[in-house]
C-alpha cells in the first residue's frame, strides 16, 4: 500500500446475517475497521473481477476511515479510480488533463502504485 503511516490492509471474512448464506468478505485496516459494502460474491468469477473488488473495497475503507482520497495521482493531486483498459487490465485511472496527450491517463495497474514512475497513455 502507498500510505507509510497506515499499517497494511486485509482482508476481513465476518458471518452473513442469513445463516444459508456465505459469509461476508470486506477490505479492513490493520486494527480490523471497515467501511462500506462486501466484496461482490460474483467477483470471484474471474481474476479481474476480483481484483476490481478488492481494489473498490480498499479506496472506500482508506477513504471513509482516513478522511484522505487515495490513492492520489503525483502528477495532479487528484484521487484515482480503477478502470479496465481495452485489455480487461486493471489500472488506477487519473481524470486529470495531460498536455498535448489527452485529457485522461492510466497511472499504474491495481498492484503496483509503489513501482509506478510514470503514467501509462490512455488508449482511446
């Protein structure tokens, strides 16, 4: 995670209200708080879902519980959201303009904001 000051994330699995049903997964801080929904059940279909679920789940509790946006493109200042690209890769998406190369970009995929150095073009 790219937040030095906060301890790293996991995954937080709490019992369903309805006994039939399977249990709740949710994206928690270090000390167990979570904030927001479940992982989607249907994410687990297919590895980009699921990536795209953890990393929903992740932004909302950092968000709701730091009062920070994150994560935040060094470029602009602006907060992120993952997206697919053309390729169902999964990327944090900055809406901040670029100067003579469009008004949006991909800055790194899902996973790996700490190896990011610089923005990767959106392919239109």
């Amino acid at each position: 995670m790219t937040l030095p000051q906060l301890e790293p994330l996991q995954l937080l699995a709490l019992p369903s209200y309805d006994a039939e049903e399977p249990e709740n997964v949710y994206v928690a801080m270090a000390n167990g708080e979570w904030h927001g929904n479940c992982l989607d059940p249907n994410s687990q279909d297919s590895l980009a879902s699921a990536l795209a679920s953890v990393a929903d789940a992740a932004q909302e509790t950092v968000m709701e519980l730091s009062w920070q946006a994150w994560p935040l493109c060094p470029e602009h200042g602006l907060g992120m959201h993952p997206m697919q690209d053309a390729q169902e890769r999964l990327f944090w998406r900055c809406a901040g303009e670029r100067l003579r190369r469009g008004p949006a970009h991909f800055h790194a995929a899902v996973g790996a904001l700490d190896a990011s150095r610089t923005s990767i073009r959106t392919q239109s």
